[in-house]
C-alpha cells in the first residue's frame, strides 16, 4: 500500500525500493544499498542524487565515505501543497481567459428544442428580456408551459417582452410575464425571436420545425441586454 501511494506521489519504482531500503536500514554506505535493491550500482546512485534533490535524503562523508540516511519525511506534504497552489493559480488563470473569450454555440430543434431552452433559462437562474416577442410558445407549449412558469416564479426570474406589433391579438391567459411593451409599428414583422438570459442568446425561428440557435458568452448578452434596453425605453405598452 505505501509502495502505490508514492507511486501516486511522483515516485519512480527506483526512488521507491531505494527509499524503502533507506528507511530499513538507516544511516548506510552504498554496499547495502546495492544487497537490498539488487539493483545496479548507477541505478542507486540515481534514485540517492534524486532523493536528495527532494530532500528526502541526506549524505555525511566520513573518513573519505559516503553515508545515506532517510531524514524528516515533511518535504512530501510541502511537494503537494505546491503543486495545489500552483493547481490554483492555473485554475484561476484559465478562469480569466473563459471569462474573457469563452463562447459556446448549439442548435436545438422543435418541441423538444423549446423545452430544452425552457430549462436552460431555470438553470441559467436569470430574467429573461425577449426581443421581438410572437407568443407561439403559449400554443407550443401549452401543456407545459404552466408548469415551467411555476418553476421561474419560484426561482425569481421575470420576463420582460418586447413584443412584436402583430401579436397584440394573441391569447395571453396562458402567459406570466411580468412586464409587455410593443416595438414600433415600422418594425417589420419576422419569424426571427431572440431571448437573452444571463449569459446566453437564444435566436428562435418559428417556422417549422422551430429551430434555435444558441450562443453561451456573457460579454455578448451584455450587448444585448443593452440593445433590449435602448429598445425598452421607445417602446409602447
């Protein structure tokens, strides 16, 4: 069991049975060394210039001899301590870059697809401001819609729907959404829906089968967050 976990730590099978040897003999010249491991003489020499390059190993000459001895094994722990250090270090650095250039892009497709965006929006735990609202989603998902709309209410998340001019004569009894404005009559009527949602795009085509296309970078959400609001403060109820 020693023998696999220092193998785990970065041990070579050499350093082992010399290190082991070490440990059973105590302070030693080499003769030793060579009986116990069967090793070749160069082999222990390497595995000893190891074990004291880790400082796991000391060498005293003596009257013109070498002698090896296993000292505190505390260097060990030290090792992995800064490796876990620069684990985070690393971590945190590749954090940075995601954060600064990380973009995911998928499709989804017909019903499926809706609910399958449905759910990214409860994960996603972020309100949701639709740009170019048609309100099919009522008719697609109507057996269950009220149930999602459950399910955001109690995470917190809102809607705000920017809604197209054409779908005024919609059935809304099935929609929750916390505030409606319509775009200027002069936008012209399209297929083409997008929802922004924490740090996700989501361009839907209502034409069938629906399709979605998804893009996943925050900087990019951002921006149409802030297009949704330019659009927000012109728009009519």
């Amino acid at each position: 069991m020693l023998e696999e976990n220092l193998v785990s730590l970065n041990f070579t099978h050499n350093q082992i049975k010399v290190y082991l040897a070490l440990l059973q003999i105590g302070q030693t010249k080499v003769g030793p060394l060579l009986h116990k491991t069967k090793f070749h003489r160069n082999i222990v020499y390497r595995a000893l210039e190891d074990l004291i390059s880790r400082k796991l190993a000391n060498v005293i000459n003596k009257r013109g001899v070498n002698y090896y001895s296993a000292i505190d094994p505390e260097p060990i722990l030290l090792e992995q301590r800064k490796k876990e250090e620069v684990a985070r270090n690393v971590l945190q650095e590749i954090k940075e870059i995601q954060k600064q250039s990380y973009s995911e892009v998928l499709m989804l497709t017909g019903h499926q697809g809706l609910l399958d965006l449905c759910e990214m929006v409860l994960t996603e735990k972020a309100d949701v401001h639709v740009i170019g609202g048609l309100f099919n989603i009522t008719s697609e998902l109507k057996i269950e819609l009220e149930k999602l709309q459950e399910r955001a209410s109690k995470k917190g998340i809102k809607q705000f729907t920017l809604a197209q001019t054409s779908a005024k004569n919609q059935n809304l009894n099935l929609l929750k959404t916390d505030a409606i404005k319509y775009l200027p009559k002069n936008f012209p009527p399209s297929p083409h829906v997008i929802w922004v949602f924490g740090k996700v795009v989501a361009h839907i085509i209502w034409e069938e089968p629906q399709t979605i296309f998804i893009i996943k970078n925050e900087k990019i959400a951002d921006s149409y967050r802030a297009y949704f609001s330019l659009l927000w403060k012109k728009a009519k109820i």
